[in-house]
C-alpha cells in the first residue's frame, strides 16, 4: 500500500512540474511518465486521464492553501484580525506554491466546463471561509452590516488578478506592494480601519 503512494506522489510531483513548464495542453502524459520514473500504467492506474491528475493537482493547492489559512486562523484574535491573516495566509501560500497556482490560475482555461465546475468548486470554498468570518465580524460589532457573500466574492476576484499579473509577469511583489495595498483597500472597503489605523 506505501508503494502504491509513494508512485502517486512521485507522479504528481512530476505532473506539477511538466505542467507548470509546458502547459495543459502541450503536456504528454509519456512525458510525466519520464520525469517521475514510472510506466505508463502506472500513471493511468492512479490517473486514468489527463484531465484527473490536472484537477487533483489543482485539489492539492486547494488543500494547501486551506491548511495555511486555518492554521493562521488559529494565531488569531476576533473576526476582523483573522479576515486579515486569511488574507496573508493565501499570499504567502500561493508564493510558497508558484507553480501549483500556475497550474490553478493559469493552465486551465480552454479546457471548457470540468475545468470551470473545478475552479468555482475551489474558489467557493475560499469565498465561504472569507463570508464566514466577514459575517463573525458584522456579528462583533467591528465592522457595519454588508452583503458578506459578494464582498468575499469581489476580494476574491481582486487576489486572483493580483496573482495572475504576478505569475505573468512577477510584478507587484506580491509581499512588499500587492498585499499591503490589498489589505487597505478590503479593510476600507468594509468600513474598518487598516492596521496601522487602529
């Protein structure tokens, strides 16, 4: 059984890699079979296509990042505090993790509806930990009523192009300009006061 595992992840590690480098479409799975050392069957006995491995890769920066975000939950202090960490959290993950979040914002379109089901799949999870604790924050008394789900929603929006113009490009730096900038702006947006406000 370790076996069985130890392959697949020796495949999706080489899965990231090829993907990030040539793209979905350009990608052979002969090729990730080369990079991690494994057969053809191999591959189609954990991914019996293409498209399965591409979208557990995507499951997996899904997973990382929400890991990231609830342990950076835990350090912190009432809704508004813990909006903000979920806020760095992400940043921070998806810098740890470029070439998953190549894979996740980048690779896919053209691949038609699976491909748009999975994202909005992955980007409601984030949107729903986001209302939840604008909702907690409302609740508290720190911030004025809003429409919790589409302030989630527009934040969301608002990451994914920062995200995709810095993997694009490497500009902003998503550290010392995206998120600050970003910080302010969702803090102002909601009726709170930014950090070095309070």
């Amino acid at each position: 059984m370790r076996d069985k595992a130890v392959t697949r992840e020796k495949i999706m590690r080489a899965a990231e890699t090829v993907f990030a480098a040539k793209g979905y479409h350009e990608t052979l799975m002969e090729e990730i079979g080369q990079t991690s050392r494994t057969s053809k069957g191999a591959i189609y006995f954990h991914f019996p296509s293409k498209e399965q491995l591409f979208f557990a890769l995507m499951d997996r920066l899904a997973q990382a990042l929400r890991r990231e975000v609830e342990r950076e939950l835990t350090r912190r202090q009432g809704a508004l505090d813990k909006v903000q960490g979920a806020l760095e959290a992400v940043f921070k993950s998806l810098g740890r993790h470029r070439r998953l979040a190549k894979i996740l914002l980048l690779q896919g379109y053209g691949l038609g509806p699976a491909f748009e089901a999975k994202r909005l799949e992955i980007y409601q999870q984030f949107a729903s930990l986001i209302q939840q604790h604008l909702t907690e924050a409302v609740r508290e008394g720190s911030i004025p009523a809003l429409d919790a789900e589409v302030t989630a929603y527009a934040w969301l929006g608002a990451i994914n192009e920062l995200i995709v113009r810095w993997l694009l490009t490497g500009a902003p730096d998503p550290w010392e300009r995206a998120l600050p900038a970003l910080s302010r702006l969702f803090l102002r947006s909601i009726g709170a006061p930014a950090p070095s406000e309070r």
